[in-house]
C-alpha cells in the first residue's frame, strides 16, 4: 500500500461497518499465568497451554505489528496470560519500540516478576505498565489469585517500575461483589498517596469459566459514589473518544481514578481495539468466541500485501458490539451469548 494524504502517512486506514478505526492492539504473547485468578482462570479448573511451537515468534509478532501501523495503529500493548513469563520479553519489547509509527507501547502485568524485570523492561524502551491489584488484604488477594501469592510482592514490584520510569501507572482492580468491593475507597487512597492511577473495573462475563452473574456486578456509578464519600471529584475529559475509562480527578491533588463500565454503561460504538492471541488469532472483540489465523497465513507464505489485504477486508467487515448486545438481552430477561474466548488466551 502507498501513503495517502487523506489517511495518514502510512497508507489507508480501513473502518468497520460502525464507523470505528483500528487504533489498539494488544497482543498476547503467552496463555500460561502463575497466577489463578478467579475472573479470569479459576484455580479448580483444569487448563492446556500451548506448545512453544505454537506460539508466535517475536519476528511473526514483528511483522503482524508493522502491517498494522500501516491500518492505523499507534498503540500496542502486551498481554497474556502473564506476559512476563515469556522468555525473553524484554527483547520482544526492544524490537516493537523500533517499529516507526508506533506511539505507546504499554504491558499489562500481575506484577509478581515485575520487580525483577522492571529495569530490563525500561532499558528496552517500555513506555509504561499496567498492574492488576484486586486487594491489599493478604487473605483476600491470595483467595482472589488462586494460588497463594503474596500481595507485598507485586506492590515492590509496582515501586520498581515506578524507580524505573515505567509510568505513570496504573492499577487495574476487578470489583466482585462479596469478594473486595469492601476495599474500593482504600484500595483508591493507597494508590492515590503514590500517585498511580486506577482502574476500578466492572466485573465481566470474558470467558466462560468464571461464573459471572449480573448479581456480582458492583456498577461503575457504585464504585465512584464509595470513593466520592471520601475525597471530592470532578470529571476528566477522555482522552481519546476510544478511551474506556470513565475519568475522575481528586480535587485535592490532582490524582486521577477511572471506572470502566462495561456491564452498566457499554462503550461499543468507539472500540478502536484489536486482538492477537498467542498462537495468532485476530480477535475483534474481548467477548468473540473465534478469529482468523493470522500465524497459519504467515508460516504459510502471505506475503505482506496479502496480509494487509486480508487486515483491512477483515476490519471492514466488523460489527463487534457484544457488551451492548449483552446489555439488550439482560434487559429482555435472557443470558448473554455462550461462547467466548477465556480471558487468559487473549489478555484482559
């Protein structure tokens, strides 16, 4: 493809049948976690992770993520699984902050590695993480993740990559009610003396193996009046109209929270995301059930062209808009589509 003045300079940027660009993409680099994290892959499941063969290789990764900057993406993000067990990630992350045209490359983290590989990661050209933080209660952080892990741990490593440059960062926490929606107000206040934002996030039906229920959802418009009652807010302007976060900004000193909506407030119509599964599946949404093979096409001889071709045509045709969808059908009293990829193969 050519450089086209109307569509920027690194060729024509396709939108889908809604009107949305592609601007995000994550990719998930590894499905296995050391952690078991009940909204995500329960501890009393069994799991089968995928051979090394199976995965995409940096080099396939690179090439999938220069195609797509052609289409329009300017933000990457890498996820899991845990992505810090991929060997070697911080060699992945020095090739894809090369790519010319990308403007943010994030990694979304349970943070119990990240102590260690923070400076790495930094040194390689990270621009910033994302840690998941359910509690700072020990008894409830170590039920929430499965497996007994150790909260204080993640929170050094969330200093480390603080040290390191890796910010600003945030906090994503799931909210469940019975589980932590006690700890919304403390869990903003210790985040907030620190200067990290979080992202309190409406607990979701990804997947298939978590139980969700509408009956566990703590709402957004909840999450913000507990947090309210402690400090004054005011709203912030989203940054982007792609943004999924709702933000709100500590009148005190400037510290900002977001809640992320998903089940009370559906954010469909500016999803500017897409998805690679480690083994190379284009997802389109968090809550698709299937997606093209983009690593079967590679390892079978498409050429670039090809790809993009195949990429625009396929962006063309999205229609993704499942949590508005969900939302229709709770309301006329029926449960939301069966199938869906788990959380753990495609990030969060």
């Amino acid at each position: 493809m050519t450089p086209d003045s109307t569509n920027g300079a690194f060729g024509s940027q396709p939108r889908d049948r809604l009107g949305r660009p592609i601007r995000d993409l994550r990719i998930s680099v590894i499905d296995r976690c050391n952690f078991r994290c009940t909204f995500c892959m329960p501890a009393d499941r069994e799991y089968r992770f995928l051979p090394r063969q199976q995965l995409m290789t940096f080099e396939e990764i690179e090439r999938l993520v220069r195609l797509f900057v052609q289409l329009g993406v300017r933000k990457l993000r890498l996820t899991g699984g845990e992505p810090l067990l991929r060997r070697d990630i911080e060699e992945l992350v020095r090739i894809l902050a090369a790519v010319p045209g990308i403007e943010d490359l994030a990694l979304t983290t349970n943070g119990a590695l990240l102590g260690a590989k923070a400076p790495a990661l930094a040194d390689a050209g990270l621009n910033r993480v994302t840690v998941s933080v359910e509690s700072l209660r020990a008894d409830v952080f170590g039920r929430v993740t499965g497996l007994g892990h150790s909260v204080d741990q993640v929170l050094d490593g969330i200093d480390a990559a603080a040290a390191a440059g890796l910010g600003p960062i945030k906090i994503n926490t799931v909210v469940m009610k019975g589980t932590n929606e006690g700890e919304i107000a403390d869990i903003a206040g210790y985040f907030k003396e620190r200067g990290h934002i979080v992202r309190f996030i409406e607990f979701m039906d990804v997947g298939t193996v978590n139980d969700w229920s509408l009956d566990r959802v703590v709402t957004a418009s909840e999450i913000t009046g507990r947090i309210a009652e402690r400090w004054p807010l005011e709203p912030v302007d989203r940054a982007q109209a792609s943004d999924v976060a709702e933000r709100f900004r500590y009148l005190d000193d400037g510290v900002e929270f977001g809640v992320i909506p998903s089940i009370s407030r559906p954010f469909c119509g500016d999803c500017a995301r897409a998805r690679l599964s480690s083994d190379g599946r284009l997802y389109t949404c968090l809550f698709a059930d299937t997606g093209p093979s983009l690593r079967d096409r590679l390892r079978a001889g498409a050429t670039d062209d090809d790809l993009l071709a195949f990429l625009a045509g396929h962006w063309r045709q999205r229609e993704d808009r499942y949590s508005e969808v969900r939302a229709e059908r709770l309301r006329a009293g029926l449960q939301p589509a069966a199938e869906r990829v788990e959380m753990f193969r495609i990030g969060g």
